[in-house]
C-alpha cells in the first residue's frame, strides 16, 4: 500500500524544504508548493500513488490569494484532511480547516499532527517534486 500522500503549500523554501523532509523520514509521499497554484497542479488522486490524505497550507499562502481561490483549492482536496498553519496574530482565514496550527509551532507538532490525521504503518520513504 502507498504511503500516505501529503501536499505543503508554502512560500517560504527552506521551511517548506524542512518539513517535507521530515514527513519523508516519517514514511510519508511529500510534495511541496509554493502557492496555491502550484499546488492545483497535483491532482488528488493518481495510479500507484496514494490519494492525498493531508493538505498542509501556511497562511503566508493564502494572503495573496482570494477567498474564491482558497475554496477551489480545498474543493479540489476535498477528501482530504486540512491543516491551516496560522499566525497567532491574524484572524484565522476562511475555510473548512481540519485543525489548526498557531505559530510559533515546530517541525516535530507539524509531522505529529499529520500522524494523527493520516496514521499508517512507516516503512521505505518516497519523493516528489518540491
């Protein structure tokens, strides 16, 4: 059975680069995207692959997105678990969150809270793009 698929929507590189890596050596299939467009080119499900189980998006992603184009992304990963990481500053954008991650938070919560919403047996990692 493939692993578990997870998309990071993320502009910043080397966070997004951080947390992958460390949902790879979770046993996680990690895929990671800039912005909101970027991560409307993976699709939720593909042939021996595992449908996407978690979206992970940094509101750093959504502020310069339209509510529109936040709900088609979530449409789009509707079967999907979602994990809004917030600034504990800001009011928390529109959308149907699974949970909800203030920051400051570490890269260890981050890939506890995609145990917990996608379990799975770990075994060998696997790649995507980043």
């Amino acid at each position: 059975m493939p692993e578990p698929h997870v998309v990071i929507v993320m502009p910043a590189q080397w966070p997004r680069s951080l947390i992958r890596a460390a949902l790879i050596e979770a046993g996680y299939d990690a895929a990671g995207a800039e912005d909101l467009r970027d991560a409307m080119r993976y699709l939720a499900a593909v042939p021996n692959r595992a449908t996407v189980g978690v979206l992970l998006v940094d509101d750093d992603a959504l502020r310069i997105e339209t509510d529109r184009e936040t709900q088609r992304l979530l449409g789009k990963f509707a079967e999907s678990r979602t994990i809004l990481l917030a600034r504990a500053t800001h009011p928390e954008p529109p959308g149907a969150w699974t949970l909800v991650l203030r920051r400051p938070v570490s890269v260890e919560t981050i890939v506890d809270a995609v145990r917990e919403l996608a379990p799975h047996d770990t075994g060998a990692a696997s790649s995507a793009d980043d």
